[in-house]
C-alpha cells in the first residue's frame, strides 16, 4: 500500500535536462573565437544550402506541405520564394543546408554536422522577427554557439550509433533546447521541451549503412531540426513535460531505448565545441576521408609528373584510423551516391585518377567510369594506432590518413600522410580565405551581381552583420528574379539523392 501510494509522486526532472536547460537559459557566451566561428559557420552553412537547390533531388522535397500555401509573416527559405510555417520552413532550410554533405562536422564518439541546427535557429528567429519581436543576427550567432555546444558535448563519450540510433537525435535536441529559449519559454518550460525530445520516437541508422544507404541521410536532419522547433512550440502552450524521460525505469529512454547506459558528461557547457568545429572546405567527402583525399591528390600531382598513370598501379595502401575503418572502408558494388560519397576507396580514387573531386563526381556518369572500381579493387585499408588513438585525444583530434602506392615494376611511392584537414582547428588560418571564397561561389550559384554584393556587404564584416535586424538580413537571401539553374544530370540512382560527401554518420 505504502509503495503504490508513492507511484503518482512526480520526481525532481533528470540532471542532464536541468543542465541544459540552466545552459540556454542563463550561460553568457564571452569568447571571441567563439563568435568568429559563427560568423564563418553562419555563411558557410548558408552557402551549402543554396549549392544544393541545384539539384532536383532535394529542390523536390521543398515548399509547403500543401503546395501553394503562404504563410503571412511566415520565416522565409534563402534562394527560394517560400514563406513557411516556423516547422516547414526548418524541414526546408535543414534539408538544403544538410544535403550535398558539405557542412561542418563534428567528430567524437558520436559524429554529426552542428550547423544542422541553423534550420531550425534560423526559421524561428526570422518567423519571430517578422511578428513583431526584434531579434539581430547576434543572436543567432549565440543560439548557433549554444546548439553547437550542446549537440556536440553530448556527442564526446556518447556512442549513438552504437546503439542503433542516428545522430540526428542530438539535432533535435539542441535545436528545440534553443527554440524553447527563442521563444521566451521560462526554466519548466525548457526542461519540458528536452523531455519531449527523449519521449519522441528516435531516428534508426538504416539509411546510413548497405545495404539501405539511401537519400534520406540527406534530409534527416532536416526532419530533426524540424520536430527540435515542433516540441518547442507544443511546450509553448503550456503542454505538460516528463521529468525522468531518461531514467524512468524499464520506460524511460535509458532502458528502452539505449540499452541501459546512461549519458557520460566529460565537460561542462560553454563554447568549447563551436571553437573546435571541422569545416568542409576542399572537398565534398565524408569528413573522415578529407585528409585521405587531399592525400591522394598530392600523389596524383607526384605521379603526373613522373608520367605514370593508374595503370600502373598494383596496389595502395590507405593508413587510417578506427572510426575510417568502421565507416568508410566499403568493398564491392556502390548502389547510388550516398554510397559513394561514404567509401574511403572512392574517394581516393577519383582524384587519384583525374586530379578532383566534385559533388558531380558521385554522380552514375562517372561512376560508371570502369577505372574507378578497378583502382578500388587494389586498394587495402589497415587501423594505424596512433592514429586511432590522435583521432580521440581531446587536445588534438586529428583524422589522419596516410596513402602508399605500389607500382607493377615493383617500386613504390613514398607514404603521403596528412593528419589534419584543412578545416580543422590547426588549419584555420589557411582555411579561412578559401571558406569565404567557397561562400561567394555559392552565392553565385543563385544570384545575380548585385544581390550577391548586398548579400557579401551583409556578412563579411562581423559587426554589421551581427547588429542587423533577423528579418532584413533573411530578406537579402530572397531571389528578384527566376534563378538560373545549373544543369543537373539526373538518373535513377540521383533522384534520390544529390552529393557531396561529408560524415561517417
């Protein structure tokens, strides 16, 4: 009798709700490198998603639910004409920002891609500022810092994958703990959001693995940036929350749904996962391969020279650590471009053979190219320790690869080995030039001349762009005119999928 009269007695909410919650709410972001990440992060991840509205496969999923829908003082999609519920329109900025696998990323036990969280940031600032409420890109930049953080310390000791689980559900969660803060929600009203997140149904991991890799990789953080700002909005209402979602026994999300464990917290909250942050600038692969590539091209320009070609080649060794190993390393056939864009063995082997490697390059017309599979075919990947073991050391985070190729006379190139993309932290100077310039590519991609300027004028300088005004800022991201369209090829494999390389996720 006495235990079943304990039964309806609410529990304090869960230690890891209430330390995010107490985060967004209430932690006052002070670092400069912080925010001059932002500010690359915010153009970057913008200029990512206007790359991918050229191709049909995901300009396809774009717009209102119900086609012809206009939402007055909707948020608005940059380099399209929708204006969109705040949910949609996270789905839609989400789903460009996200599909050709070009965005930041984030490497730990679990991996992900944080600038994933700008979809579901951006659509309720900019839906909130063309209400009435006056918000600035500063704010943004804050939310963008505080999502980052989150998703990403999370990610540290925490293996979702392991588990079955796609990491998106780290997307969701630190975009409706920001949401919630946007959207004025007190401290109940935040831990009741972040309740609502493990209480949902999580993504599963199948679409990232053969023998279903498939296009929805490409959209799923859309989707979850999309229901982060949902379970804001529904715990806006005053909607009830879940305090032990996670460690309710046998219900909550640690016996049902995570085999057990419980979260391991190495660090406390603050800026450190946006100042580290990977940016994609050189190539569209899988963030893993990045060194490898750059590998292979150094190899591509040493074998040119000496007049030697592919053909000649009996065997490459690719050194490379275990999260490669576990990911990337694919033998025999590749389905369609979200295989592709996944398998170390591809993508060294493209700009092995034609000094490159493009988001077309994933593509079935040179996919079907026989030297590409043949160079595969010699191809050997092996686990190097130390590599393994930088790839996890906190204070370096190195993705190495190192690359040999054997002759058929029997010699051999000297060992290629780059242990840190030219994204990386280490690398940020040499990087930045070349992110800023990988931005005014993509605007050109959408824009004419003189919206491209406004756009440029905007955004380089941090101050301007910070004190503008969400609404105004989104405005110079909407097209005057039909936008010229790149051609695309499409086939049968590319509708379900455009590409660009980018996580092992």
């Amino acid at each position: 009798m006495m235990a079943a009269s304990f039964q309806g007695v609410r529990p304090p909410p869960d230690r890891v709700l209430t330390d995010i919650a107490d985060y967004v709410l209430n932690y006052r972001i002070d670092s400069e490198l912080a925010y001059e990440t932002a500010h690359l992060c915010l153009m970057d991840t913008l200029g990512c998603g206007l790359e991918a509205l050229d191709y049909p496969a995901c300009t396809k999923l774009l717009g209102p639910i119900v086609p012809g829908t206009v939402v007055p003082n909707g948020a608005r999609v940059p380099g399209t004409p929708f204006q969109l519920d705040p949910v949609q329109a996270a789905f839609n900025i989400g789903a460009m920002i996200r599909w050709l696998d070009f965005n930041d990323t984030w490497l730990a036990a679990e991996w992900g891609h944080p600038s994933d969280n700008l979809g579901g940031i951006l659509a309720v600032c900019d839906w909130l500022s063309r209400g009435g409420k006056v918000l600035t890109m500063r704010e943004v930049l804050t939310a963008m810092i505080k999502a980052h953080e989150i998703q990403g310390v999370l990610a540290l000791e925490n293996s979702f994958n392991a588990v079955g689980l796609d990491h998106v559900i780290l997307v969701k969660l630190a975009t409706a703990a920001v949401s919630a803060q946007i959207l004025g929600l007190d401290r109940d009203g935040v831990i009741n959001t972040l309740s609502q997140c493990f209480v949902d149904g999580q993504a599963l991991r199948t679409y990232r693995h053969a023998p279903n890799t498939g296009s929805r990789k490409s959209w799923a953080a859309g989707d979850a940036t999309s229901r982060g700002v949902r379970l804001a909005l529904i715990s806006a209402t005053g909607e009830m929350g879940y305090p032990t979602a996670l460690t309710a026994p046998t219900w909550g999300f640690y016996d049902a749904t995570f085999r057990g464990n419980t979260f391991k917290l190495n660090r406390a909250y603050g800026s450190y996962v946006m100042e580290n942050v990977l940016f994609k600038v050189s190539y569209p692969a899988e963030f893993h391969a990045q060194t490898a590539v750059e590998a292979a091209l150094q190899l591509h320009r040493t074998m040119a020279a000496a007049g030697r070609s592919a053909t000649d080649i009996a065997g490459i060794t690719i050194r490379t650590h275990n999260a490669a190993m576990r990911i990337i390393d694919k033998k025999g056939p590749l389905a369609n471009p979200a295989d592709r864009d996944h398998t170390i063995q591809y993508m060294v082997a493209v700009p092995l053979l034609f000094g490159r490697l493009t988001a077309q390059d994933y593509e079935d017309a040179v996919a079907a190219d026989p030297r590409i599979d043949a160079l595969r075919d010699k191809m050997t990947c092996v686990e190097n320790k130390t590599f393994t073991r930088d790839y996890y050391d906190p204070e370096k985070r190195a993705i190495s690869n190192g690359l040999t190729i054997h002759f058929t006379d029997g010699s051999s190139l000297p060992e290629v080995v780059v242990e840190y993309p030219v994204g990386h932290k280490r690398r940020r100077a040499e990087a930045v030039p070349l992110l800023i310039e990988k931005f005014r590519t993509n605007l050109a991609r959408r824009f004419g001349e003189k919206q491209q300027k406004s756009i440029l004028d905007a955004s380089l300088t941090r101050a301007r762009l910070e004190a503008m005004p969400v609404r105004d800022y989104i405005d110079l991201y909407i097209p005057l005119a039909a936008p010229k369209r790149r051609p695309v090829r499409r086939t049968s494999q590319s509708e379900g999928k455009s590409r660009v390389g980018g996580e092992a996720k």
